[in-house]
C-alpha cells in the first residue's frame, strides 16, 4: 500500500508538469557534405530545393537543384560544379513565359569579393542553362564587388560600389553602379540604370557645370532691358523736332 500511495503521488506531480505547445522548431541543420540549402515554391506543388555539397574544401565542390512537381509526381535532378560560396537563391521569370528562372549567386574568394551567378530556366521538368553575362569593361571600371541582388517588378537587379584607385588603396566615390536585367528568348539583356563615376574628380565636374549654364540667360536678359530705354528716348526727340518745323 505504501509503495502504491508513492507511485500515485508521483503520477500527479507528473500530470501537473506545463507543457509549452509553443515552443520553436528550429530548422535542422545541415550535416556534411551539405553546406547550403533554400527551399523556392514558384507555385502550388512546384518545388525547388538548392543545394551545394563537398567534403575536403571551403569554396569548391558542387550544386543541386532539386525540382519536385508534387501534382504530377515528377522529380527531377539538375547539377553542376560550383566555384565559390553559395550566398543566396533568386527566382523569376523575366520574359514572362511562365517558365521560372532560378539564379543562383555565388561569391568566390578573393582578394575581392566578387560575384558570379548560376543561371537556369525550367521548363516541362527540363533544366535549360542560361550564360549570364560578365561585366563589360566600362561596366568594370571602379568595380571591387559587394554586390547586392535583388528582384525589382520582375526584373533582376545588380548594385555594386564604385572604387577610385586600384589595390589596397583603392576609396568608394560613394557613387553606385545599377544595372538591370532581362530575358529575351534565353539570353540576358543588360542595362545601366545609373549614371556614375569613377573618381571624385569626375562628380566635382559634373556639378559644377549646371552653374555655368544657368549664367547665360541672366546676362541676356540685361541686355535686352538696357537698349529699350534708349530706343524710347530717340523716337522722342524726333518728334519733338518734327514739331518745332511746324511752327
């Protein structure tokens, strides 16, 4: 009886623990050869999971993209070698066909951090691999990474700082380059957005010129003014001297 009265009394302490039911679910986290992982939903049951995975190095190894079509019970596997760090994942469809794009930036290690980006567009479960375009030399210029991606009205967009100078003594102008792309029958177009400069040289230039044009009209507005009267005065004196003939 005693040992039944504990078992009892130890049963209702139990029963009176609290239970927290909102406590958080943490997302699982990724196990070797796995280093990077985001889920993209482009639809209902439509499915993108990215994936980079390697052992014995950093920034090599190689990427996943796993599609799964949930309605139609397809599955597919696109793969490729990466070089670099897997940093984000962006999804569009720029030349709205209704097949989605999946870009995938990587940012490779350097002495500068600059960007590189997987470009795919999927369509009845195939992978077609888009070559995105690199930075033309006037694109480059001033250029030394840290970019910014984003999607903006379905367009996919690029900011970067401009540097003066090459090297460690390389300054921001704080000016920065925007660059804008589309898709047009599976190529990439490619528009500046911004107007910059390279050195702080070019932008003291630049707004000192507005100055120099307003100027002109101001100058050409007195010396309209300055004549009138003296035209005036000349026409009186001629009649004044037309009249004293008369007389």
């Amino acid at each position: 009886m005693l040992m039944g009265g504990i078992l009892l009394a130890g049963c209702g302490q139990e029963a009176k623990t609290p239970v927290n039911h909102a406590a958080e679910v943490k997302k699982p986290a990724l196990t070797d050869p796995f280093k990077f992982h985001k889920l993209v939903e482009v639809a209902p049951g439509q499915y993108y999971d990215i994936l980079s995975w390697g052992r014995g190095s950093a920034d090599t190894g190689s990427f996943l993209i796993l599609h799964s079509d949930s309605a139609g019970k397809k599955y597919t596997t696109t793969t490729g070698d990466l070089v670099g760090v897997i940093t984000d994942v962006y999804n569009t469809d720029m030349d709205v066909d209704g097949n989605p794009e999946i870009l995938i930036q990587v940012k490779k290690k350097d002495t500068v951090n600059y960007a590189t980006v997987y470009a795919f567009e999927f369509s009845d479960g195939k992978a077609q691999k888009l070559d995105f375009p690199k930075l033309t030399a006037s694109q480059r210029k001033g250029y030394r990474g840290n970019d910014n991606f984003y999607i903006e009205e379905g367009k996919f967009m690029r900011e970067f700082p401009i540097y003066d100078g090459s090297g460690k003594e390389a300054k921001p102008t704080g000016q920065k380059r925007k660059l804008q792309y589309g898709l047009t029958s599976n190529s990439f177009t490619v528009t500046q957005l911004s107007k910059d400069f390279t050195n702080m040289a070019d932008v003291k230039t630049t707004m000192q010129r507005p100055l120099k044009k307003e100027a002109t009209p101001k100058k050409q507005e007195k010396s309209k003014h300055h004549h009138e009267p003296v035209k005036h005065k000349k026409v009186h004196k001629k009649r004044r001297h037309h009249h004293s003939d008369d007389n």
